[in-house]
C-alpha cells in the first residue's frame, strides 16, 4: 500500500460524494486506500459514505465518531490503521482537481528524503461569490523551512502528505495539543521541525469556501485572535532561536487585530492590542506599520488615547517619562490675549476635544491629580473639531487665571478623522504653553474654547484643575549631598 487518504468529515452531505469521487479516480487505483473521519455528523454524510464503502469495500473504512470530539483523537485512530508508506489529507467539503495528483507528490517525496512534507498550490472557490477564484498561495520556491511556516499558513490541508512515520511522530509530540482550531499549521509546524517542506508548483485541488466553514465562517476579529492563540500555544515547543520569530508575529497580528476591532467600534479590545506593540516598540514599525514615517510612535500613541484604555495613562505616561531627555525643548509661551465676543456653548467632555496631555498627565479628564510646578509652565495637547459643522475648528483658545491664550492649531490628526468618518477633521490637533509665573501656588484650573463659525462663537469645554506646587528651597548654604 503506497497511500493511505484521510478524509475528515462533518456535516458535508452536499459534498462529501465529490471529495470521495476526487480520490477514488487518482492514478494510484488499488494502491490507495480512503479512511473517512466523520466526527458524528448529523445530517446524511455517514449514510453516504457508507454506500461508497459498499461499492469499494476493501478500499474505504468508515470511521463514525457517536460523539462530537472536534479534536484529533479520531484523526490518531485513522492513522493508526493506515497501512500506506504515506498519508494525505482531505477535507470533506473540498476536492481534488488533479488524477495524477497523489503520484506527483508521491515521486516529489521519494526524491526527496529530507522533506517531511510536500504541498501543492490550491484554487480557492467562494461559493457566496463575494470573492472571485484565486490562488491560495503565491509561492516562488520548492523548498521552505520553519522560519516561513511560523510567519504564515501558506498550504492548505487538502494539499499535503506526508510520510507515516512523520504522522506517527506527531501524537508524540506536545505540538499535538494546541487547539484543534489552528491543528493544521501545528501539524505544518512540527513538519518543519522534521525536515524541509516540498513544493509541486501545480494547481491540484480546490479549497470551498461556505458559511458552514470552520474557518471562512469566522469573522475577521475571530481570525486574528485564533491566530495569536495559535501562536502562544506553540512558542513553548520551538526551538530557542524561534522564540523572538514568533513574538515578532505576536505584535504584528496584534497590531493587525487592533486596527479590525477599531472598525468594528470595539475600542477597548483595540487598546488592548495596541497597548501590547507600543510597549514593546519593536524594530520592524517603520517597515510594517502603514504610514509611520509620517506619525510614528506618536501616532499610535494618539491611537491609544482615542481609545480611552485604561492601560493608557500608564503605558504612555512611562514612555513620556524614558524618552524626556530627548524632546525638544517647547517653544516661549505665547500673551494672554482676548477673546472676540461671541455666543458661548458650554461642550460635553468628549464630544467635540479631548484634552490628552497636561504637562506629563495623560487623559487628565478622568480625574488623575494634576501638579504644575510654580515659576513652570503648562503645557496643553489635545485635539479639537467642530462637530456641528462636520470639521475643523477654526481655532483654539485656553482659558486661565482670567485670561485667554491662542494655542497653536492645525496639526495633522488622522486617528481623529477615521475615529469620526469625516476627512475633514484631520487637522484638528491643538497645543497651548502657557508660563505660570503670574500664578499662586494652589488649586487653578482652565477650560478650552473652540472657535467656531466667523462671528466669534465658541464652544467651552468643562474646567480641567489642577494644581500648582512649589518646589522647596535649600536652606543651608551646603551643596547636596555634602556633610
């Protein structure tokens, strides 16, 4: 027996009789045998594939689980009883395009007795037709190794074989634990920790994709979580040299799951993820991240905050803290200077600015104690739009001790537009350094004002306080330090 083809079945009744058919016209003929897997499906695919096995059945063996395992503990008891020198997989609800398909990566293994496992490429079939037929895969070479399967699951399952004693070595392996929702590129992992992955540069097969699909079914949120499940799981069993591999995936996918739960509008599960890449602030940013040249860690930083997490006081407020040395030094404070006399709205917090930073505080409007240094000054950043209007303000003024001060306008905020859906608000970013030296120690706060419109109205935001300290002064004439 040169083959034997695990078929793995549940709920496939509109296709499992083209999966069967696709595999009992190979090449190979009575070389092969089929060992259905079906994980105790409740409509009539074990009635199906019973009639196959009674038309061929020396040839295919019904494997029907009385319980739904979704695990690969009915795939073992397949590969115990396989008796081919190689085992190929197939998913009930695809098919094999190819009759010479098994024969080709049968020749490809043979010829290579260092691979572990050999793929071919796939055509991908969206039966909802929201896709077009595509390739599954682009790949320019025949030979790949662990470093490409842990960046990726190039190859799909209805691709592959591998030798048996491969398969046999896989439920040794810890590998085999990982959930079975990601099992296929464990399997492709643990391959690659064998031996090289071959590659027949053919079209062979077709990969369905349907609403009842484990995967195809999930939303794109749900893929990228399985994905760092996945990953987490399998850090533990790959060699040391893979560890820093896979954590660079780790924040990738992370970053990748922060931008789709931000379409989604589920801003604190986006914090979360982006929490974890700025913290790290790994090399490949600039290369992999859309336009970080233009806003780098400050961008993903205003990402944050727009969020509103609660990791993002701390997390920020520590990297203001490492990288202070290196900011530039602000500019001279602007005068006080009065307002035009228009009508005042009183604003709700949140609505149409955000105050991000005062001095060193970030999002001071949930009630952080807030100090200034007496003599200092106070630096305020935020952002500013005006709602009514659908766009940017016309300016931005911060009120305090009685006066007002024009801060600085304008700059680029194109987290604040795609939070919003308006292109028109992306330059809404605002600064205002105002120098204290007129103001007592004690509790002060301020309030920031939006123009709007051409008569002189404005928008107010509800007070910040804060509170200005001063320094204590050294009475004996002694250096510090010194006896």
């Amino acid at each position: 027996m040169i083959v034997s083809t695990i078929v793995v079945t549940y709920n496939h009744a509109r296709y499992i009789g083209q999966a069967l058919d696709s595999v009992l016209t190979q090449e190979l003929g009575s070389e092969q045998e089929v060992l259905v897997c079906d994980d105790c499906s409740s409509d009539r695919t074990p009635d199906i594939v019973r009639q196959y096995q009674r038309v061929q059945p020396d040839q295919i063996t019904l494997l029907a689980s009385q319980v739904n395992r979704f695990d690969w503990s009915l795939i073992a008891e397949a590969v115990d009883r396989a008796r081919g020198e190689y085992i190929a997989f197939l998913e009930g609800d695809d098919y094999w395009t190819s009759p010479q398909k098994l024969t080709r990566q049968v020749a490809f293994l043979a010829a290579n007795h260092d691979c572990s496992c050999c793929f071919h490429n796939v055509l991908v079939l969206d039966e909802s037709r929201r896709q077009r037929p595509h390739l599954y895969n682009h790949c320019e070479r025949t030979f790949w190794t662990l470093p490409d399967v842990l960046r990726n699951c190039f190859f799909q399952a209805g691709s592959t074989i591998f030798p048996a004693q491969i398969m046999r070595r896989w439920f040794q392996s810890p590998l085999v634990q990982c959930p079975i929702e990601s099992g296929d590129w464990a399997l492709n992992v643990f391959a690659a920790q064998q031996g090289s992955i071959g590659y027949v540069d053919e079209v062979m097969s077709v990969y369905r994709l349907h609403d009842r699909g484990i995967w195809s079914s999930l939303e794109q949120t749900a893929k990228f979580e399985r994905i760092l499940r996945f990953y987490r799981a399998v850090a533990p069993h790959v060699a040391v040299e893979s560890q820093e591999l896979i954590r660079e995936m780790i924040l990738k996918r992370s970053y990748d799951l922060s931008l789709e739960y931000e379409r989604v509008r589920n801003l604190n599960k986006a914090g979360t993820c982006l929490a974890e890449v700025i913290a790290a602030r790994p090399a490949w940013a600039p290369e992999y991240i859309p336009g970080f040249d233009q806003g780098g860690w400050e961008e993903l930083e205003r990402r944050l905050w727009l969020y509103r997490h609660p990791l993002a006081f701390r997390t920020v407020r520590a990297l203001r803290h490492a990288s202070r040395v290196f900011s530039p030094a602000p500019p001279a404070p602007p005068q006080p200077r009065r307002s035009a006399n228009g009508v005042s709205r009183r604003l709700a917090d949140h609505q149409d600015c955000n105050v991000e930073y005062v001095n060193d505080y970030c999002e001071p409007l949930k009630g952080y104690r807030i100090t200034a240094v007496a003599g200092g000054s106070l630096e305020v950043k935020g952002w500013a739009v005006d709602g009514e209007s659908r766009c940017s303000a016309k300016g931005v003024e911060l009120e305090l001790g009685g006066n007002l001060y024009l801060a600085d306008y304008g700059t680029s905020r194109p987290d604040v537009a795609a939070y919003f859906g308006i292109p028109e608000m992306r330059n809404s970013g605002f600064r205002a350094v105002v120098n204290l030296d007129q103001l007592a120690p004690g509790q002060h706060d301020f309030r920031i004002r939006i123009l709007v419109g051409d008569n002189g109205d404005f928008l107010e935001s509800n007070p910040v306080g804060f509170e200005i300290v001063a320094l204590p002064c050294l009475t004996s004439g002694h250096p510090v330090g010194s006896a």
